[in-house]
C-alpha cells in the first residue's frame, strides 16, 4: 500500500490479511509497496489509484479502469509466470474495502497450496445509504462487529441507547461514544445520532441540547 494510507484503506489491508490468517493459517505482513520484495510468489496491492502512483501505475498497464460509482472498485488478478498479482483499485476507501472482500473469495485451499483465481471484476453498489438501526451504540465497540458491517456493504450506523433513540438530556457516555465514531470514521462509515423528538414541549429545548452535543463529537 500507499505510504499515505488513508484508515480506510489500512483497514481493508487489515481485514484481508486477517480474514486469510483466520480461514487459511497464512499470516501475511502488511507493506508500504517499496518495501515489497521482488521474488514474492503473491502480492496483493491495494488502495485509490488517485493517491497511489504504484497503483495507478498498474491500472493504466493492465487497462483496470475504476468505476465512477461512488464506492465502486475494480480488482485484477494475473500472473506473470514467477508472481501472481492482484490489485484492487477502489474509488473510495470504502471501495478499497469492499474490493478486498470480493478478492477474499477468490482464495482457496488446495491441499496445502493457498491458491487464487485470475478474475477482473468491475462493481460498485446501487443502493445509495445502506444501514440498519441496532438498540444499543455499544455493539460498535467490538471490532468484530464492525467488520461484520463491512462486508455486509453498510455504509451508515446511527446510534442509540435504546430501541428508538436517545432520549433528550441523557447523559452520554462522551468516551464511548467518541471510540464508535472514531472507529466508524476510519472505515468511512457515515455515523449519524438518533434522539427521541415526540415529547412534550417543556422538553424541546433538551432535544436540542443532545443534538448539539451530539455533533460536537463530530
């Protein structure tokens, strides 16, 4: 990857390389593509053509042209006779993600060979916000729960305490909180905030109150 890796494109490296650990026992070191040696028989590179020269680079050689669909990607898988190459190029960091989900199923296991399938695949999501509400923002502190949102292509999570909302004037837990956007944000990951707006009048102001407090943490 990029010396300049943006979170989200860490992330897919990140979640590649664990998900092959975990279903194939291979652990696979996460590099800047300059440190990347030369007789490897497997490389994979990945990231957004528009701040990855390298990567933009291969695209243009191999003709892997990007989707213009917000979140899109494309991936190619090749090999050269010595090194299998695949490259997943995204528009968006969420793309980048979403790509090396679809190169993930690509892998297999024969005897005791890791291989991949040559493959070139263009995609990209037609449902523009893609989410679904859960009770409880504290299931957002598990790191596996949000892989589990990646790979099911959500690209929203509102929180709550509660099945509706929060309610006006409760009082958030800031630190909590600011881990969850934290860690949606470096997945690229909208993050809104429900409140309970069907009360009284005499509450109002504290709906607004929890709003307000609510974009400060961003």
């Amino acid at each position: 990857m990029a010396d300049q890796a943006e979170p989200a494109e860490r992330e897919a490296a990140r979640l590649l390389g664990r998900n092959v650990e975990k279903r194939f026992g291979r652990r696979w070191p996460i590099l800047s593509v300059r440190d990347v040696p030369a007789n490897v028989p497997l490389r994979v590179v990945l990231g957004q053509p528009r701040r990855f020269a390298a990567l933009d680079g291969i695209c243009t050689a191999q003709k892997l042209t990007v989707p213009s669909q917000q979140d899109g990607y494309a991936l190619k898988v090749w090999s050269d006779g010595a090194t299998v190459t695949a490259a997943v190029a995204g528009a968006t960091g969420r793309g980048v993600i979403y790509g090396q989900d679809t190169l993930f199923q690509l892998f297999a296991r024969r005897d005791d060979t890791l291989t991949v399938r040559a493959a070139v695949i263009r995609d990209w999501p037609t449902i523009p916000l893609r989410g679904r509400p859960h009770p409880h923002y504290q299931y957002f502190l598990k790191s596996e729960n949000f892989d589990c949102i990646m790979t099911s292509r959500i690209n929203f999570i509102d929180l709550r305490d509660g099945i509706y909302a929060f309610e006006p004037g409760a009082r958030l837990n800031k630190e909590e909180l600011g881990t969850v956007i934290r860690q949606a944000r470096d997945r690229g990951l909208r993050v809104y905030a429900a409140v309970n707006c069907g009360v009284p009048g005499a509450q109002q102001d504290a709906v607004i109150a929890t709003f307000r407090e609510f974009i400060e943490l961003g």
